[in-house]
C-alpha cells in the first residue's frame, strides 16, 4: 500500500519566491558565515570543515523547517527542476513559469546571502579564488547532487512529515561535507552565491561551469532513480 504525501502548500507564488529568496539566502549567509568564523577561530583545516558542516546542517534543517509551509523549501534550483519534471504528468509540481521565478528567487538569494555574510564578519567583497575543479570533485559532486534528489523525493512521495525532511536532508548534507570530496554544494544557487565571497567557503568562478554540470547530472540520475523507486506522486497543486 502507498502512502500519498499531505498537500504542503498553497501560497501564492509571490509568497513562495520570497520565501526561496530568504530561505536560499539564509542558507548560504550560515555556510559562508560560519565557514569564515571556523576559519578565524581555529588553525586547523579538518575543524575548519566540522565546524562549518555542522553550521550548515543545523542551519538547513532550521529553514526547512520554517519555509516549508509556504514554499515547500526548495532553497536550490535541482530539486525545483526535480519537481517541476515529476509532477509534469500528473500536474502536481511547479509549472514552467513557476519553475523559472523559483530559480531566479534561488540565485538572487545566494548571491545576496554571501555578500551578507561578507558584510558580518567586515570581509572585503571579493570573487574568490579558491579553485575546486577536479575529476574527483567532479563525481563526488554527482554523487552528492543524486543523493540529494533521491532522499528529497523519496521522502516527499512517501508521505514523510516536514520535521523529519528537516532532520534527514540537513543530516546528509551534514554527511556529504565529510564523503564527498567536493564537500558536497550539491546545489547551483549555492554554488553561483559562493563565488562571491574569498574566504573558506568559496569557489572561484572557473570552477563554477565544471560544479553546476555535475549537479546537473546527478539531478538526473537522482530524479530517474526516484522515479522508479517511489512511483507514488505527490498530491500537490501548485500555480
């Protein structure tokens, strides 16, 4: 027997893009915020990163569980492709028009939450010069992005409740900093956002393209793999 998750939400869109604007914002302004305090406080490289994934998992689980009555806290553009591509058949998901204010809400909150995060801790404002682009890093960031995808919708078709989503997906991500040698953006909004600062958190620009194309593919396989695991479609309408 399947279990159909619960209507989430119903919020205009304006509403709901606001929500992604902050939620996004938020995210990145603990990633890069707390990623600049671990690197102030402490010398060591490996601390540095606990500190700044286990910020980002609480953090995480925290605006999921605030924006997810309105928005249904997307906060990163592949889960919204996710959503828009599943529930096409159906009608459930994000139509195309929705999906494009989504993304738009996503990047400009990234951007703005990195810069605010710059403006926090008095940090220059400044791309940054921290070079990511590997093979390695390349697979570890399909792995992480289908991981994502996977344990999303798994969890949102099964019926799951918000505060367990919160607890689950900010957990992974709070995993995937330590197994993935990307450390796992696993999200192009992030990503774009994280360009902007020139402190631990950051990414320059040219390994941005190599970043976004792997999430992109691990998108993809995650939606597939999702699809033909959890065929129970969400039963949410949205405009």
């Amino acid at each position: 027997m399947t279990v159909d998750a619960p209507v989430i939400t119903s919020a205009p869109l304006w509403r709901r893009a606001l929500a992604e604007f902050l939620g996004t914002g938020l995210l990145v302004a603990v990633v890069v915020g707390s990623g600049i305090a671990a690197q102030r406080l402490s010398t060591d490289t490996g601390l540095q990163l606990l500190e700044n994934a286990i910020a980002t998992a609480l953090g995480l689980g925290v605006l999921i569980l605030l924006f997810a009555p309105v928005s249904e806290a997307h906060f990163n553009p592949v889960i919204s492709l996710a959503d828009y591509t599943l529930g096409r058949r159906d009608r459930t998901g994000l139509t195309g028009s929705a999906l494009g204010v989504y993304i738009a809400a996503q990047i400009a909150g990234a951007i703005s939450g990195a810069l605010l995060a710059n403006v926090m801790f008095a940090t220059p404002a400044a791309l940054s010069s921290t070079d990511r682009a590997t093979p390695a890093t390349f697979l570890a960031e399909v792995v992480a992005t289908t991981g994502l995808v996977l344990l999303i919708v798994g969890l949102s078709r099964t019926g799951r409740s918000v505060p367990t989503i919160a607890v689950a997906v900010g957990s992974y991500i709070g995993a995937a900093y330590w197994f993935t040698s990307s450390t796992s953006f696993a999200n192009p909004a992030v990503t774009m956002g994280r360009i902007f600062t020139d402190t631990f958190a950051g990414i320059a620009p040219t390994s941005v393209l190599p970043f976004i194309a792997a999430q992109l593919i691990g998108a993809a396989i995650g939606t597939a793999l999702a699809s033909a695991i959890f065929a129970t479609p969400r039963i949410t309408h949205q405009q």
